[in-house]
C-alpha cells in the first residue's frame, strides 16, 4: 500500500469510513497480495477471501461493520476530508 496520508477525527466512525474508503481508491501496490485489484474495490474483503459459503460472493464485511456500527449510535460514516499543509520553515537567520 502506498502512503495515503494520516486521518483523524473526534469520531471514530467517521475516521475509519475516511480510511476505508482512501484505501480501496488508492491503487494497489502490484507487488502486494491485492496488486491486481482496481481502484475502488475492496482490499480488504479480496485480500482476506472473504467470500459467502453459498454463493461464493465477495463480502464486503467493513462495510457491514461500518453499517452496524452507526446504526448503534457509534458514530457517523458521513465526513468531510480537509487536507492539512505544512508550510516549509523559512531559511532566515539560519547559518549568518
């Protein structure tokens, strides 16, 4: 996986909807065990097999996680991503 940034958040959904969702549109790393999986799947669920005994379909089980964890009142998967910049520190007055 490739560097997607630090997330934070006051709430503890919110934070890992934001992370689940960078990663699965993140590209993969083609060296990695999902480095064949496009852009906007589920890395997880594809890298774990988590597959339905029945159908053989892939489950998304973070989604459904997720899913539960709001309907109980954890949190909120709704968020709004503000990205952070750090100005580089000015030369003057170092060195003279």
């Amino acid at each position: 996986m490739h560097d997607i940034g630090i997330f934070g958040s006051r709430d503890p959904l919110a934070v890992d909807q934001a992370t689940l969702e960078a990663i699965n549109n993140a590209p993969a790393n083609p060296d990695s065990m999902v480095g064949e999986i496009e852009c906007g799947a589920c890395k997880f669920a594809m890298a774990h097999a988590c597959k339905d005994p029945e159908s053989g379909e892939i489950l998304e089980l973070a989604e459904r996680q997720m899913a539960h964890a709001e309907k109980m009142g954890l949190g909120s998967r709704s968020f709004e991503l503000v990205t952070l910049t750090r100005e580089p520190p000015d030369e003057v007055g170092h060195g003279s």
